[in-house]
C-alpha cells in the first residue's frame, strides 16, 4: 500500500509545483488564500498514507506531523519547517515544470515565453550544474521552488525515515506553514501544539549554505498633521502636510542609508508608503539592521531628519511610531550553539563544504526563534526565486535530504565527541 506514495524527492517536486499556492497580501483570511488549504491537504494525505499517523491540517492552514523517536536516548524535539505558499510577484498559476536532463551548459529558452532565457552569464552557479539535471519552468509563471523545494524534500526525508527504521533519531517534527511570502508565516502557529526544542527552516539557495543570521527590522510609521484652509483664503495659515512629507524624502540621504546603496553587513531605512492629503500625510518606512544598536542608531537618524524638516514648520505637528517586525535570529541561536554545530557537523557528513551566511532579510525562522523555537535556516537548491527563471538543481535537492538524514542522527548521538571525527571536504 506505501508503494503508490513511494515518491522520491524530484518526482514529489515535479507534482507539488503544479498547485497553485499563491498567498495574497490583500487578503483578510488565515491562511489568506484557500488555495494553499488544498495543496496541504495532499501532504496530509500522502503523511499518513507513509505511516506518519498523526499528520494534521488545522483551520488555519498548518500542517502538523510527528515521526516518533526509534531510540531509547533522551534525545531533543527537532522541527523540520518549510512554507507551501509561493510569492505573489509572479503568477503561480499553472506551471509547468521542465526536467532538463544532463544539463549541456547552453542557454535554456522556456518554451512558453522565448524571452525568457537562463543562462551561465546570468547564473553563474548554473555552472556547476553542466552535466546534472535542473529544473525550470515553462516561462510564463514562476516555478515555485520556494518553497515547494524545502516541502518536496521534508517530505522524502519522512518516507526515508519510515522506511528506514535502522536510522537512528529522537522524535522529528513536520511543519508546513502558509502566508510565509506575505509575512505572516508564523502568525497563527501554535507552538505549544507543535512541542519542539530546536528546528530548521528549508528555505535558503545553494548547497553548503546555512544561514545563522537574519536583519533586525522595525516599521516606522511619520504622520504629519498639517493645517487646512480655504486655499483661496490661506495665505500666512495653511501648512500643506503633503509638501511637509516630501521635504521629508528629499532629506534623505542619497547615497547611503538607502537599500539601493548598501550590501552585505549595511542596515538601511525605506520608504515603502505615502498616503495623504493636504491635511495629513503618511509615510511608512522599514527600517533594518543586523545589530540591535545599529536599529536603534538608524531609527533616531531618522528621527532627527524628521524633526529637522517638522522645525521649518511649526504649526505642523508630527507623530513617530514604531513597530517591531523581527529580530536577528542570531541572538537566540548564540544561546544554543549546538543548533548550529551539529547542522555543520551534517553538511561535513554530506560531504559539503559550510557556508555560512546572513540574510538581509527575515524567515520564519526569526520570528520561531524568538517564540522559542531556535531556527536557522538551511539550503534547499532554489535559484533566481521569485521569478520566471526560478530553477532548481536535482543535486541539490537530494543533498538537503541528505543533509537532513544525517542531522537526525547527528542529534541522537549527540554525546559523542564530534570533534574528534575526521570527515573529507569537498567544494
Ligand atoms: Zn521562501
């Protein structure tokens, strides 16, 4: 009866890429789209029907799934997590996965769209893949890799280890989240429910990847309350909060501060939205770093450019709100490094070399982190994501399995002396 199920890892991908999971940040709903109820209604199915008994959908789109322990040590609850939805930048409907065999380094045309070409000159990582499978998508939609990779791959490592009872491990959480995409992934989770110490995203890029450390991130909210007056009879009593507010972005710095001019450990501040009219304006900013002290030294230099303008105004009055969104991940994890170590210790079994990285952004992982659930973020091989060049590379794939294999067992035997074991590098 387990045969039907018995999918391997590509062949799942293939199949889950076709539903359409699309979230929609305008939407009220938890999960915002019904959409994504449906396709995890399939991962249920295919759970249980691999023997993981207790796989569940709750109303608000989560699916909950335990592997129990198979070992007699006390060994602790480790979450395997990865979104269903895909991003709503780009149609999600109908794609039509390509499986390109032996990949032969030439351009790859999708045939659905001929202006949409992959190639080594754009992805250099492509590269890597000459001679191996990928795979694209038609060229009219993306291709949902992110993050139907990450769930693809939880789900072989499930039939792996049902099938595999000799492989050692303490008891394995499965959790597919919706909304990641539109920032709500952890909003409705209940962790009490979910019951684990540790977990892992599935949701980085390339092989070797791990990623330990997420921005912080605020939003600021500036309103400007202005003074209206008949315009025709205004002079010396109307203040224009609209032009107060464009005073405002014209103080910004032009060439740093900005997301278009900063890289790699650089915070910024980002005007997302204005809203108005002339007697009141709106402006939302995001405002990130990666330390908690360069977030609060970017927010007051925001601050300070605001009051700055406000001061040529007097009558105007302005209001300075600031919102949490998420922290680093990185200040939790630096508490249970053992999260880390043994995440590095699987890649090195797997035969990969680590890379460890930042993400100038956040994952669901930033926020489980702080809800207890210390997070980092692994690799799952998803490439030029939300777009129509999305690709994946098959080797890749099956090493995050890999790599998650010989994490479960890293964990169960973690009284051994890790340090002490020799392992071939490779690059
Ligand atoms: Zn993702």
């Amino acid at each position: 009866m387990f045969d039907k199920y018995n999918y391997t890892c590509v062949e799942r991908f293939l199949r889950y890429v076709q539903a359409d999971t699309q979230s929609d940040p305008q939407s009220t709903g938890s999960p915002s789209t019904q959409k994504q109820k449906n396709f995890s209604h399939i991962l249920v199915n295919e759970l249980l029907a691999i023997g993981v008994t207790d796989a569940h959908l709750d109303e608000f789109g989560y699916v909950y799934a335990t592997i129990p322990s198979n070992t007699d040590k006390k060994v602790p609850v480790i979450c395997f997590c990865s979104h269903v939805d895909t991003a709503p930048d780009c149609s999600g409907t109908d794609v039509k996965p390509i499986l390109h065999e032996k990949y032969d380094g030439k351009d790859i045309v999708l045939p659905d769209d001929t202006t949409q070409v992959i190639s080594v000159k754009e992805f250099k990582y492509l590269k890597k893949h000459i001679g191996d499978d990928i795979i694209t998508a038609g060229g009219n939609t993306l291709l949902g890799a992110d993050d139907k990779a990450g769930v693809a791959e939880i789900m072989d490592l499930a039939n792996f280890l049902m099938t595999h009872p000799e492989v050692k491990h303490g008891t394995i959480k499965l959790l597919f989240t919706p909304d990641e995409e539109i920032g709500k992934g952890t909003a409705n989770l209940d962790m009490n429910k979910l019951a684990a110490d540790f977990g892992y995203t599935l949701d980085g890029a390339q092989s070797g990847i791990l990623e330990d450390e997420t921005f912080n991130a605020d939003a600021i909210m500036i309103t400007i309350n202005g003074v209206i007056a008949h315009p025709g009879y205004a002079k010396g009593r109307l203040v224009n909060a609209l032009k107060i507010a464009g005073e405002i972005l014209a103080a910004l710095p032009k060439k740093e501060f900005s997301p278009e001019t900063t890289k790699k450990r650089e915070g910024f501040v980002h005007p997302v939205r204005v809203d108005g009219l002339a007697e009141k304006a709106t402006i939302e900013f995001i405002v990130r770093d990666f330390t908690r002290k360069g977030l609060k030294a970017n927010t007051e230099r925001l601050q300070k450019i605001t009051e700055k303008v406000l001061h040529k105004h007097p009558k105007a009055k302005m209001e300075f709100k600031v919102v949490e969104q998420y922290r680093n991940m990185k200040e939790v994890l630096d508490k249970h490094p053992q999260v880390i170590e043994y995440a590095e210790e699987a890649y090195k079994r797997s035969k990969l070399k680590v890379k460890k990285q930042s993400i100038r952004g956040g994952t669901d992982g930033s926020r489980l982190s702080f809800m207890g659930l210390p997070c980092p973020n692994l690799f799952t091989g998803m490439q030029a994501i939300h777009s129509k060049k999305e690709w994946i590379g098959v080797r890749d794939m099956k090493k995050a399995v890999e790599v998650m294999v010989n994490l479960v067992q890293v964990w169960e035997n973690q009284d051994n002396d890790l340090a002490s074991q020799n392992h071939d590098f490779l690059d």
